[in-house]
C-alpha cells in the first residue's frame, strides 16, 4: 500500500544524501522549493493515507487516486536514484583522477625532474557540460512530479472527502466486538483441540506458586481461535469446576481499567476510577474463588501492563484459577511468559471447510440442491485453505446462487475480486498489518511478487529487501540487523509460516506464506507486482505496462528466458525475477535481477 512508500519517499526526500544532491542542483537552478513543497504535499497527504486505503475498497475514486499517488511516488524514487547514482559516478572519477594525480606525482619524486600533469581543458568542460545537462534534466523530472502532486494533493482537499489522521497516530480498523456466546449448530471441527484445551483447564498441571495459569490461543485471523474459546467456555465440565467465569474482549489498546472493570461486571463510570481503587475492587470480586477469565484478542506487547493485570489476579483467585487468551501475535505469548502452555491453532480440514461451507449455502434448503452442486462445492473449499473464516464467507457469497452457471461463474474466476469477500475474508488481516511500521509493510508487501508456495530463503529475502531500500534507519543501525527484526516481526504476526530451521542452532532459515496471506498482499499490491509464466506474457503485461514495479516470470526448468515485446512496456520496472519451475510449479529455483 501507499503508507509504505510514501514513508520511505519521505524518509528519502529528507536524508542527509538528498541534502547534498539539493545543493548540486541549485547550480542549474535553485530546486530547493520544488522539493520542499513535493515533501509538505506528501506529509499533508500522509495525514490522509489510512483512512484512504481503509475506504478504497468501497471507493473506486479513491482507489484510483492512491494509484495515481503510488505511480508518482514511484516515479520520485527512481529520480532519486538515478541522480545519487550519477552522484556515486562522479565521486568515484574524482577519486580516479586523484589517484592519477598521485602516481604522477610519485614518478616525478623518483625521476627527479619537473613533471606537470593537467587535465585536458576539453574533457574537463565536456565533463562539466555532461553534468549541467544531467543535473537541468533532474530538476525539470522534479518539477514536473511536483506538478502532478499538485493536482493529486487538490483533489484531496476538495474532491475527496477523508478523515484526518491527527498527530501522527495511525487510525486501523474497528475490531469487532467479541462475546462468549456461540451457536453450536455452526460450529464444525476442533473436537480435537476443545478437548485438549479443556483438560488444560480442569488438569493440576504446571502453575505458578499461586496456582494461576495462563494458556494463550495462537492463529493467524480468521483461524477460529475465538470460537474455539467459545465452545471451551459454554462445555458443562467447564461451568462447573470455575466458580467465577468472564468474558472479556480486549482488543486494542490494552486498557487494564477496563478490563478489571470488565471482570467485576461494573462497567459504570465511577467518581473514583484510579487504578489502584479498580484493581482493590476486582481482587474483592474474585478473592478465594476458582476463576476462568478469558481475554480474547489480546495485542499488547507491554509487559508493564500485562503485570498489572495480572498481580492482583494471581493474588486473589484460588488454585486451579485459569486466564485463557486469544492472540494472533507469539510476542503477545512472549509478554506474558507463557509460550509452554500455548495451543498454536493450525488450519481446519477440507472436509469440515466443506461442512461450514455447506450450512451457510444450503441450511433450511432442499437435501438434493446441496448433492447437485456437491462437486463444485469441493472446489470452491479448496480455495479457504484450511481457514473456517473463508468457508464461512464463501458459503455466505453462494447463498443466493441456485444455477450451476452462476456457481462456475464464482469458482472460475478471481474471487477476492469481488467485494463482499474481499472485506470479510481480508478484514482480520488488514488488523495484523496496520499494526506494521510502514517500512516492514513494505517488506511485507515485496512478498506478492512471488508465487504461492514459494519458499523464501531468510538471508536472500532480507537481501532483496536491502536492494529495494527498505531497511533504512534514522539510528543508522545495520541494514542486515534491521532485515532480520523485520523478518521476525513478520513471522510472529503470523505472516509467515511452514518454518525451516537450522538443525543444530534452531534459527530460521526459511518459511512459506499461507494462501490465503498472499492472496492478501497481492490484492493490496495490484498492478504493482505481476507474475507470469513466460508463455502466457502478453495481454496481461501490455495493459498494465508502466504500473508493474515487480515483475516475476515462471520458466519451465531447461527452457532458455526469451524476452518479449510485452517487457518493453515495463518502463518502470524495479526488479526482474525469473523462476524456474519443477512438478507444476510446487518448487523453484531462482535467478534474481534487480
């Protein structure tokens, strides 16, 4: 998404590198305004840019818009590069020449007679010249992106209606409010799960001194953690050992007043509010009693807060007392020192997607609808992926459908196109990446243009991440030490998956993508990264051309790469990556030009 490259574009336009270009160019003309108004545009733009990628799904003017904003942006970087290229160009024939000068110089002393040494007088103005024209051409590219900003920035302010993010702090999504309650009729699978969750509950495993155990639930959005707290928190068993239960849904941001409030049952605002006088308060409430508290959808990295709540919990309650939380973040896990009493929820089996899937389309329908249609069924479930989230939405997409044409219709083409499935299914994960700083969005978002089930080697990803400039830092820290906090900041939001670890230190050394995860970030990158088989290159790439940044084309192992009349429209094109494919393109190999 935009937020990414306008951040790195700002950090770019603002470096101690773009300063010294700016005084080269004031010796043509004096480029210092152009660039200070294009980088108060972007700033005032930025304000904006959240609230637009959220509504871009609705908004088909906005999400032109933020393509014309992502193509002009695009455009400032590459003239970035090339004038500090041609800068690096220049510093290193002046070092060149100076090194000439020196062995000259050299020669002189061991020969004992005069030797002069100076530069041709033509060469030197034709180098002179060469760099007037290239720096006057740099300043017209500015001025004329500045140009194109202006008229991006003024539909913004009066064409376009967005809410002002004020004071820097990124505004996501709402997250929807959870509850304890559940239908068990829509509920298909996990027995597996629920029932070792619940005998983690009622067992006298592993506790602290108090007795108080903590249990996080791990998965990906959309993975089914909350319902499978669900159903542990309604099982008889369960009611029946906690003397106390409560449902809490947390969320964003971890507010612990609230919570402890939440866990009294007092919700009412109060003359006395403090901390301490809410915290005494909940202790009294479950003070000798066996409790089940569940904190559902928990982000917080903050140990400080987490103790909070937790100290006097753990004081209060009886022995066999539980918290059970529900994460999609394993730093969450890490925060509370609980990573060996974790459950990692993996993906829900085909054949329960397809019992979902099935309740949603044929409930209260005709038995013999759901056998006609019960090939395609099985088709369109292999699409979830393992993910009771996209069954479900799925299901709800076909519910009105009843001719077989209209069903091929939907599994023949790209069904996170369509809008009701994009913003259900898309909706848990756009949460997970709004939580990014913009740079790992980036480095996030580089990830589409490659296929599904590739295998990203870490060092090589972080690699290509320092070849886009992605792992810049204002601390100047190493880039391969901000790749790798990346990469893991990546893998515990769960964006990562299927890790391959070295045998003998346990690091990562590589790991794949959910299906569904890519689906994700080539939705937000459309246009910008493409990938082709090389024998099907034409239509697709002649279309969009100018707008492809990432272009990955799939070569049938032995086959030789023959270049197209289609790549000539890739003016813009960031990065070449050629795949060679192996058993219907399930493993590659890689050969890699950026």
């Amino acid at each position: 998404m935009a937020d990414g490259l306008i951040s790195m574009l700002l950090d770019r336009l603002t470096s101690t590198a773009y300063e010294y270009v700016a005084e080269e160019v004031k010796l043509v003309l004096n480029v210092t305004k152009e660039v200070e108004d294009f980088a108060a545009k972007l700033i005032g733009i930025q304000a904006v840019l959240e609230d637009a990628e959220q509504i871009q799904v609705k908004k088909a003017s906005v999400r032109i818009w933020l393509d014309k904003l992502k193509n002009i942006s695009f455009e400032m970087v590459d003239v970035l590069d090339e004038w500090n290229t041609d800068v690096l160009r220049q510093q290193v024939e002046q070092q060149e020449r100076e090194a000439e000068n020196a062995v000259v110089l050299e020669k002189k002393k061991k020969k004992k007679k005069k030797v002069t040494f100076s530069a041709s007088s033509s060469c030197f103005c034709f180098r002179k010249a060469r760099e007037v024209i290239f720096r006057h051409d740099i300043v017209l590219k500015i001025k004329d992106l500045n140009d194109r900003l202006s008229v991006i920035d003024e539909q913004r302010r009066n064409t376009l209606v967005f809410q002002l993010n004020e004071n820097g702090i990124q505004q996501v999504p709402k997250r929807q409010e959870t509850s304890h309650f559940v239908d068990m009729s829509k509920v298909f699978g996990r027995e597996k799960e629920k029932d070792f969750l619940i005998t983690k509950l009622l067992s006298d495993g592993r506790e602290d001194h108090r007795g108080v155990l903590v249990i996080p639930v791990l998965g990906m959005g959309g993975m089914g953690k909350t319902t499978l707290t669900q159903l542990v928190y309604h099982d008889d068993n369960v009611i029946a050992y906690f003397e106390k239960r409560v449902w809490v849904c947390v969320s964003d941001p971890f507010d612990v007043i609230k919570i402890v409030k939440a866990i009294t049952g007092d919700n009412t605002p109060s003359s006395n509010d403090q901390l301490s006088h809410v915290l005494e308060c909940t202790s009294k409430s479950i003070e000798g009693k066996r409790f089940l508290i569940v904190l559902d959808d928990v982000w917080t990295h903050d140990h400080e807060k987490w103790e909070q709540l937790r100290v006097p919990l753990v004081q209060s309650g009886a022995k066999g007392s539980r918290i059970l939380v529900t994460t999609r973040q394993r730093d969450v896990v890490d925060t509370m020192r609980a990573t060996s009493d974790m459950i990692n929820l993996g993906e829900l089996s085909n054949e329960y997607c397809l019992s979902i899937f099935n309740h949603m389309v044929f409930f209260g329908r005709h038995v013999d609808e759901s056998k006609a249609f019960e090939d395609i069924s099985k088709k369109m479930v292999e699409k979830c992926k393992g993910l009771p989230l996209v069954a479900k939405a799925l299901g709800s997409l076909m519910h009105n459908k009843r001719t077989k044409k209209e069903w091929l219709g939907v599994l023949n083409s790209k069904i996170w196109d369509r809008e009701e499935m994009e913003q259900k299914v898309f909706q848990p994960l756009l949460l997970s990446y709004y939580d990014l700083a913009p740079s790992i969005k980036s480095c996030l978002l580089y990830c589409a243009s490659f296929p599904k089930d590739y295998k990203f080697e870490r060092e090589d990803l972080i690699n290509l991440w320092m070849a886009q400039d992605y792992l810049n830092s204002k601390e100047n820290k190493d880039k391969g030490e901000i790749g790798e906090a990346f990469f893991d900041n990546l893998k515990v939001q769960s964006f990562f998956q299927d890790f391959e670890k070295d045998s003998v230190k346990g690091k990562i050394m590589g790991c794949k993508m959910h299906d569904i995860v890519h689906d994700f970030v080539q939705c937000l990158t459309k246009n910008e990264c493409l990938i082709n088989d090389v024998e099907g290159v034409g239509n697709e790439l002649e279309v969009l051309g100018e707008k492809v940044h990432h272009l990955t084309l799939v070569l049938e192992h032995g086959k030789p790469f023959q270049p197209s009349n289609a790549h000539h429209n890739c003016k813009n094109l960031c990065t070449l990556t050629i795949l060679y494919s192996y058993f219907r393109l399930k493993f590659y190999s890689t050969t890699k030009m950026s």
